[in-house]
C-alpha cells in the first residue's frame, strides 16, 4: 500500500476510534445534520440521462480542495459547486476527507445546494461513517474493504447508494457479487498512485455485460480522454484536479 493511502487510512482509524468522526479536531458534525432541509435522495442515474440528451458527457465534478493546497470556505465551496451546475454537471463529488484532501463534511451539504446529486467521497473504513452526513451516493473502495458486502447493505438501508470503485478484475468481480448498482473503475492505482486510462479500458467491458452503471474516475484532463473514457463504454466520468482552479473547464471537456 502506499504510503500516503496508509497514511489517510490510518487518519480515517484514529478519527472512528476516538469518536471524532467528520472532523480532524475531533469534533462531532455528524449522523446527517450537515444537510439542512427535508431529505429527498437524487439519482444519479437519471441526472446522467438529462445531461446526455442536451448531446454532452455526463461529468460528476469534484470538489478537491487539495488541489488548492488548502481548505475551502464555505463561500468558495458554494460558488465552485455552483459553477459546475451551471457548466452542465451531471452531479458533484465532494472529497470530505480533512487530514489528507482537507475537505470537509461541510462541504457536502453546501454542494447540495445547487439541487444535483452529490457523491460523498471519503475512505469509508467503518460503518459508524456513513451516518456522519447524508449524500445521494456513497463512495465504497473495495480494496479497502473486506466486508464489501456487508457495507453495501449498510449504504442502501440508509437510503444512500453506493458507488463501489474497482482497480483490478479482482475487486471487479467482488464488487458484482453485491447488490451495487453503480461502480466506478480507477484509473487510479492506490498501491503506487500511478495513472492509467487503460484499466479502465480493460475491466469496463466485463462490467457492462452484467448492465451496471459504470463511472470512469482518475485521468481525465481532456476532452479527448473524455471521449476515450466514454467510447470504452463509461455512463459517466468522475473529474476533479483538472476542475478546480477553472471549474468552467467543465464546458470544455463534457461538450460531445
């Protein structure tokens, strides 16, 4: 494993372990509060569809404040979620891992906002997790969970869906034994953070013989890897560091 992803999972341990979930002071934001309002889940799937009429890529836009080698403040994070909304997104991931990413459970419920379909995306090591706020989609890393399963269950009971994510045909074919709906292929290796469209090349198609939703994630920087992602068969396209300094980039790369 490498050492930055041991690094983070040894943060995400520490925070469930002393109580602190959602917060790196230890502080407790959590069990749903972070989203105001009456709760009414979003489809991604369906989200996906609207967008693909108008003749675009369907894009879920990250929220990634590493990139910015800072947190944000809330400001900032409604005006970046609302520029993706207004750019055509077909949702918004929100990275809400603070020590590492520097995101915030905050920033989900900021996100929601703009009335898409957000995607809680964090290292989700225990299932006291997933009720530190509501989101429409749960990011599940299969290789970082040996009760997979287990915690898919956990996700839809909640009235949340999970997105799994996969890197190997492996976890592809763990991943297809839950009642997941929606995957994501990493382009992404965790063990050695290295890049590579080609897996998702590779693993897609066994995915799509089985009728999952599929959702290219990691590598996509231009309009001509959205294209390749979407021509090896991805619904839609997780996108984040090429976004955030100009979140109207998004115009750019999601245009058919």
């Amino acid at each position: 494993m490498h050492p930055v992803i041991k690094g983070i999972l040894e943060a995400s341990r520490s925070r469930v372990t002393r109580g602190g979930l959602g917060d790196s002071d230890g502080g407790n934001q959590g069990d749903y509060e972070a989203v105001p309002g009456q709760w009414e889940s979003r489809d991604l799937i369906r989200s996906t569809a609207v967008v693909r009429s108008r003749g675009m890529v369907p894009v879920i836009a990250e929220i990634k404040p590493r990139v910015l080698g800072r947190a944000m403040i809330p400001e900032e994070v409604e005006r970046q979620a609302r520029s993706y909304a207004a750019n055509e997104a077909c949702a918004i991931s929100v990275l809400t891992e603070p020590t590492y990413f520097m995101g915030s459970l905050e920033n989900a419920g900021i996100a929601r906002l703009t009335g898409l379909p957000i995607l809680r995306k964090d290292f989700i090591v225990d299932k006291r997790q997933l009720r530190e706020t509501k989101a429409d989609l749960m990011l599940l890393i299969a290789f970082l969970l040996p009760d997979l399963e287990e915690m898919v269950e956990e996700v839809i009971s909640l009235g949340m869906e999970p997105l799994v994510e996969v890197h190997t045909e492996n976890e592809l074919d763990l991943a297809l034994k839950t009642d997941a709906k929606i995957m994501g292929i990493n382009n992404r290796n965790l063990q050695t953070l290295g890049v590579d469209l080609g897996t998702f090349e590779m693993l897609a198609p066994a995915a799509k013989e089985v009728g999952v939703f599929l959702v290219a994630e990691s590598g996509v920087h231009s309009r001509e890897d959205a294209l390749r992602m979407t021509r090896a068969g991805a619904d839609a396209l997780l996108v984040g560091t090429e976004l955030m300094e100009r979140p109207g980039r998004l115009a750019e790369i999601n245009r058919l």
